[in-house]
C-alpha cells in the first residue's frame, strides 16, 4: 500500500512538473518567442557505472542507441534562449545485464550563432527519472528522482528544420540500488545526442 502512495504521488509530481513547464514555455512563446515546436532523435548513451558491493569494482557501461521526443520554444535571434521538455529512454549494457532508465528532461538552453546557420549552446537540465529497470527487475530504491546534468553542443538550422548534436552529462551521484540492495548502478546520463527539429 505504502509502494502504491509513494508512485501515485510521483505520477502527481511528474504530471505537474510537465505542466508547469509547457504553460511557461507557451506562456514565453505567445510574449516574444521567435520559434515553438516538436524534436525527437536518438541517444548514444552509457549510464553512470555499476558497482558491485562485494568487490566494490566499477564498471563502466557499453553504449547503447536509445531515443527522445518532445516540445521546445526558442526566443531571440543572433543570442536565443530554447526551453525544451523531452522524454527520453536510455539503455546501457553491463556485461551481460542491461540497465534501461525512462526519464523527462528539461534542458533551458542559451545560444549564439556563430556563422551562418551555425549556433552553439549550453545550460542545464532538469532531469525527473519515471522509471528504472535492470535486467528485468524495476528498481525503486533510486536516490532522487530529480537531478541536474549539463548540456553544451552545436546547431544548424535551415528555416524550420533544425538539427543538433550535443553531449549530456548528469552533474549529481545518483545511484539506483538493486537485487536485494547487493548491487549499485549510478544512473547519471553519460550520452552523445542526436536531435531533428521542427518549427510549427
């Protein structure tokens, strides 16, 4: 019962964190924004490491392809501010295990053209992990649900369509505690991604 109340409120709190964030960025977008619509690609990602309490050895993760889709508002020209909300689904392999995390990011972007269609950008990101699964095994003994990572890449933009590489890297130790508390995955994104947008 008390496992029931504890995903209930988290439904509550991910349902009204999202909110929150699409009323703001439509609220911005309807003020001065200069762009608002949808993205969606692909994620090369390695979550954190795996520890196993025994031995204490880490483990660094192989990659895997994972994927995102979302909304973002971007406002300004020359120097822009883009507000993104995305959900994304990673999964990393340890061995012979696979870790897979399904979480919403809110990245709030600043950046600059540098020539042409080129821009560069950074900022943080809001991250609330949904859900955590290892090997088969949903794991509910994660640290904190919320958390903050760091992303910096590089735009081009063509019109409406856009395209950008860029890196995201967790900045808080979160570890996800699995098997009967044995072992530890620290869920911190460590991934290269890939996005296509598009301006409605």
């Amino acid at each position: 019962m008390k496992h029931l109340k504890n995903k209930l409120k988290a439904s509550k709190t991910t349902i009204l964190f999202a909110l929150f964030l699409v009323t703001t960025v439509s609220y911005t977008y309807a003020q001065t924004a200069t762009g608002f619509g949808l993205k969606g690609g692909l994620n090369y990602n390695g979550n954190g490491k795996y520890f196993e309490s025994i031995s204490d050895n880490a483990q660094n993760p192989d990659r895997n392809v994972g994927y995102h889709v979302g909304i973002f508002g971007k406002i300004g020209t020359k120097v822009y501010f883009k507000p993104e909300l995305v959900y994304t689904s990673t999964k990393s392999d340890y061995n012979s295990d696979t870790f897979e995390m399904q979480k919403l990011d809110a990245p709030l972007l600043v950046g600059v053209k540098v020539l042409g269609p080129l821009s560069v950008f950074a900022g943080p990101s809001l991250q609330y992990i949904l859900d955590t699964e290892f090997d088969g095994v949903t794991i509910d003994n994660v640290e904190d649900e919320f958390s903050v990572g760091v992303n910096f890449g590089i735009g081009l933009n063509l019109n409406k369509v856009g395209i950008d590489l860029r890196y995201e890297r967790g900045l808080n130790k979160n570890e996800a505690t699995f098997l009967n508390n044995n072992n530890r995955v620290d869920t911190r994104p460590d991934q290269l991604i890939l996005s296509l947008s598009l301006v409605l």
